[in-house]
C-alpha cells in the first residue's frame, strides 16, 4: 500500500520528465540507426535499405588519407592544450577574485568575464578576424607601436593553434571560474584564522589551504575533461580555419564535415565519425572510473 501510495506522488514527477526522455529518444538514439552508412556506399537517393554494402571499406579508406595522421595529431594536441588552459585559468582567477573584499567590483568582474560564454563563435569569430587583421586589427596597430612587423595570426601556422586556445580560454574561464568559487566557499574559514596566527602570508595559505582545499573539484573536472579528448571544438575551428592552417588547425570534426557536406562521400564522413565515438567512449569510461576512484565521484 505504502509502495502504491509513492508511486503515486512520484508520478507527476515522472511525466514531467516525459517530454526530455522522448527528445532524447528522437534526437539521439533514433539516429544511431544512420551508423549503417559507414559500412556502405551510400547514396541518398537510395536511401539507407537500398544502397551497397561496401563493409570496411570506409574505414581503410580513413586510415590509408594522407592526412589523417596530421589531423588526429591536431585534434588531439589543441584539445589537450584547452583542457590544460581552461584548469589554470580559471583556478587562478578565481583565487584572485576570492581575494578581493568589495563585494561590488568582485560581482561585476564575474560579470564581465562570464559574458562571452553566451555569445556563439559565430559572433566571436568576427570579431577575432576584426581583431587580429594583419592589416587593420588593432592588435597589429599596437605591435605596429612598438616595432614589431604585422602578424598573421589566423594564416600562420605558428600562431594558429595559440589563438584558438587563447581564444576558446577567454571565452569559457568564466564559466568555470564559478565552479571555483563555489568550491572556495566550501574551506573552513578557521584555517585561515590559524595559518595568520602561525605566521603564514597570503601566498602559503594560498599553497597549504586554498589550493588543497579546491584539489577534489579540481581532480573531479581535470579527470571528466579527459572525454572531450578528440573535441577541439567544431564552431570555433569552423569560424576561423582557412585552407592555409590546415596543417596546424585541421581536425576531425572539420575533416567530417568536408568529406560529407562538400565532398559528398557520406559513408567515409559518418566511418570517421563512428571511430571517434568508439574512442570517446573509451576515454569517457576511463575519466569517469579516475573521478571516481580520485574524487569519489559517482554517477548516481
């Protein structure tokens, strides 16, 4: 009777999140049926039921492209690089501001450091080309002051791969700086009291209670981050490659999007795509076992 009774308070709960679980059925797992493409020559005229099966050859066709090797490389590289940016960042400031007392300017420096993560790279993306134009871009202009030759920064491959990290770590410290700020409000403020009795100055108490005491949600976040391993991020990449980077910034997401959207050769485009689901996969199991054997994190 009691069970019958809680379903029954349950149940308005569980139909709300009907209409999520049905999305989610639609959008995500539907589509896992388009997988088959990777193991045939599909044209779209002959639908999924009706074109050949051509079986691995997609895939040796991936692993034998000249390039393949450069741009898992790339991918790699740029995404590891963010994930290591985008832990120091926003570690560091977020100790800055929990220094600062005015309670006024520390809201409104979060403010204004957490407002490019609403804007779309599509918007970022001009404003970074503006920006960083070897001719009339203000960053050139102030190099121009001291000297220095224009740079160009998003037809350089020396430079690419340095403006999308930095780019991307503009864009998202914010966000994550308030992860590390709500982990700071979680350190008793009596081990302070006892570390300034002790003698200790600001940057040990730093060193010995600050940095220890965000170290779970610092592990928990590194350790999860470790699945977005081949995601160098699509719409950043997208918006500012150009045929000239594609030594240092081709990836492969965008090599996806060439093979299937211009180059019309869906089958090897979706054979790419389902290799680096399988890795993610891997990578995603293992981040989570080291949250949960490093921060005691678990899923449910």
């Amino acid at each position: 009777m009691e069970t019958k009774r809680r379903r029954l308070r349950e149940l308005p709960l569980h139909l709300m999140l009907l209409p999520s679980v049905i999305i989610l059925i639609v959008y995500s797992y539907i589509p896992m049926a388009g997988v088959v493409i990777a193991f045939q020559k599909f044209i779209p005229a002959k639908g999924i039921f009706h074109s050949e099966w051509n079986g691995l050859d997609n895939f040796r066709y991936v692993l034998l492209m000249p390039n393949v090797t450069q741009v898992l490389w790339n991918t790699f590289w740029i995404a590891v690089l963010k994930i290591i940016a985008n832990q120091i960042v926003p570690i560091t400031i977020s100790i800055l501001l929990n220094e600062i007392a005015g309670k006024f300017v520390k809201r409104g420096i979060q403010t204004l450091i957490y407002l490019p993560h609403f804007l779309s790279w599509v918007i970022l993306g001009g404003i970074l080309i503006d920006i960083l134009s070897p001719s009339q871009g203000i960053v050139n202009q102030m190099l121009g002051t001291f000297g220095v030759k224009p740079i160009f920064f998003l037809g350089d491959n020396d430079w690419f791969r340095t403006v999308l990290v930095t780019s991307d770590v503009w864009k998202e410290f914010g966000f994550s700086t308030i992860v590390y700020l709500a982990a700071l409000t979680s350190i008793n403020p009596s081990l302070y009291e006892a570390a300034l009795v002790d003698g200790a100055n600001r940057w040990k108490q730093t060193w010995h209670i600050t940095l220890p005491g965000m170290r779970p949600i610092i592990v928990l976040l590194m350790t999860l981050s470790l699945g977005s391993v081949l995601n160098a991020g699509f719409d950043q990449i997208y918006n500012l490659l150009s045929p000239v980077v594609y030594e240092t910034g081709d990836v492969l997401d965008t090599l996806i999007y060439r093979l299937g959207l211009v180059e019309f050769k869906f089958g090897v485009a979706t054979a790419v795509g389902l290799l680096k689901s399988a890795v993610s996969l891997v990578l995603i199991s293992i981040s989570y076992f080291l949250a949960y054997r490093l921060a005691n994190y678990r899923i449910f």
